[in-house]
C-alpha cells in the first residue's frame, strides 16, 4: 500500500461527500434539464460536451489516494477501493498507477513546465475568432447564434491583430485559411513545450488534468478546477466573435483597444487564481512518484 497513514473519521468523511454532491448539483441539474429538452447552452453546456467527464462521475466523490475512511464500505466507492483491517476503505494506489502511471507522470510534468512559465498576455482572445475567419455561410461552430459584426468585418479584426495561441487544443479548430496568420504552430507533441500560465484553455484545462488523476486526487481539487473552467469559458464567450447578450452575457469586445485592456487583465486574474490549482496538482502527483509513477 502507500500512504496508509491519514484516517478520516466516518462523520468528517461523510460531510465532505455530502457537501462534494450538493455543489455538484449546483452546476449539473441545470444542464441535465437542458438535455432532457433537447436544448443547447454555448458556454454553461461546454464543460459537459467537450470533455469528457460526465455528470455522475464528476458528482461521484473520491478522498484521494492514501487516505483511509474509517467505517466505510469500498463497494460503495468502485472497484479500485480495499477493504482495511481496521474496517475501512482505501484506494488500491498501486492498482491505479499500474494503468496509469506515465499518464500520471506526463501530467506531473506539464504542469511543472507551465508553472515555471511566465504569463504570456497578448492574445487578446483571438482563437475564437481565428475559427470562424472567411468561414462560408452555415459553416461556423455556434450556428445557433449570430456574430457580433458581420463577416467581413470578423475577417479584417483577425488580420488586424497579431494571433498568437500558444493551446493546440484551440489552434486544432481555427480555419485552414486562419492557421497560417497564427505565429506559432502548436502541436499535440509541442504543448509541454508551448503551453502557458496567462492561457485561458491551458487554465481551463486544469479540470481535465485534474479529472484524470481522479481517484488519485480528492475530488473536492476536481471540482474547485471545474468552477475556474466555468467562469473562464464564460470570459472566452464574451470575448469571441458571437453575440450571447439573449444569454445576458455581454460582450468583452476584443476589436477595441478598452476590450483588449480588459482581456488582459481578466486573464491575469485567472493566472493567479489558477496557480494554487496548479500546484496542488503538482503536489498530488509528486506525493506518488514514491509509488513508482516515473
């Protein structure tokens, strides 16, 4: 076993799983009715539709790995959990990393390289823009809802600001005719390389870090990663070339010098906020190299 040393009393437990589902709900139910009607929200829907974890298995509350939870039945937590002789439940650590160790230590190490990164600021929230640059009518993403300018206009605030995305999870959707004018060519081989703490998806993705290391991570980091990727992926709306304002959602207009200041300096403010993110995943994933993750 490893980290068999932190027992957590069964009342302790219990509130900290109860407390995990009620926010969970907060965000979920809403979408789970949408989805029962058939309808499609662009930004609170996004977390659900372009990752992959679902509901019930963000929902789904896990302590972490080297935790024992005094009182608990593991079947109640899956497969990966043993049974304790002190009557408990703990996660079979080294079961996981059996499967999932270079995974495990290739996430440990993108997350190093971004944190010892500064923050790159000046992309003014292009990407989205550069993904429906000289698109054809009927072509574009978010079909659903119209652009803010029209199309030539969207065209020419591309060409007239220098793009510059360091993600290649957004580069991968800009138009053939729009990767040309980004400055970088981000691949799936370069992201350790390119990847950067001022991005908004490099942040955004936290939560996918953080939901694969899961059940090695407490979920409680899943979900406070979760709520930084929901207000970042509202930011990146606001921010893009579509008209949301039926959405209440006001547009940061990035074709003005004022929206561009105003980018900036929301991006700052997700650095920050996302570095206490990022470190406590490098810190889960350090506390495992024991383990034999390298």
């Amino acid at each position: 076993m490893v980290g068999m040393d932190r027992r957590v009393p069964e009342p302790e437990w219990r509130a900290r799983r109860e407390e995990h589902e009620r926010r969970v709900d907060g965000w979920t139910l809403g979408h789970l009715a949408r989805r029962e009607r058939g309808e499609k929200h662009p930004v609170a829907d996004f977390l659900f539709t372009y990752y992959s974890y679902r509901p019930a298995q963000l929902r789904r509350w896990h302590p972490g790995a080297g935790v024992v939870l005094a009182g608990a039945d593991p079947a109640d937590f899956g497969p990966e959990y043993l049974a304790t002789a002190d009557g408990g439940a703990t996660l079979d650590t080294e079961r996981v990393l059996a499967k999932r160790g270079p995974s495990v230590a290739w996430i440990g190490e993108l997350q190093r390289r971004v944190a010892d990164r500064p923050a790159q600021l000046g992309c003014f929230g292009m990407h989205e823009w550069a993904m429906v640059y000289r698109q054809a009518p009927g072509q574009q993403r978010h079909e659903a809802w119209p652009l803010r300018l029209p199309p030539a206009e969207t065209d020419r605030v591309v060409e007239h600001n220098r793009v510059r995305c360091t993600h290649f999870d957004a580069y991968r959707f800009f138009t053939a005719e729009a990767r040309p004018l980004n400055t970088l060519t981000p691949t799936r081989e370069r992201q350790a390389e390119l990847d950067q703490p001022g991005c908004l998806h490099a942040n955004m993705d936290l939560y996918k870090w953080a939901y694969k290391l899961s059940p090695l991570v407490d979920s409680e980091l899943v979900a406070d990663c979760f709520a930084l990727a929901r207000d970042v992926r509202e930011l990146v709306m606001r921010a893009s070339p579509y008209d949301l304002t039926a959405l209440g959602l006001w547009p940061v207009p990035v074709e003005t010098p004022e929206g561009r200041a105003r980018y900036a300096a929301a991006q700052r403010d997700f650095a920050v906020r996302a570095a206490p993110l990022r470190a406590r995943l490098i810190a889960a994933v350090a506390a495992l190299e024991p383990a034999g993750i390298r």
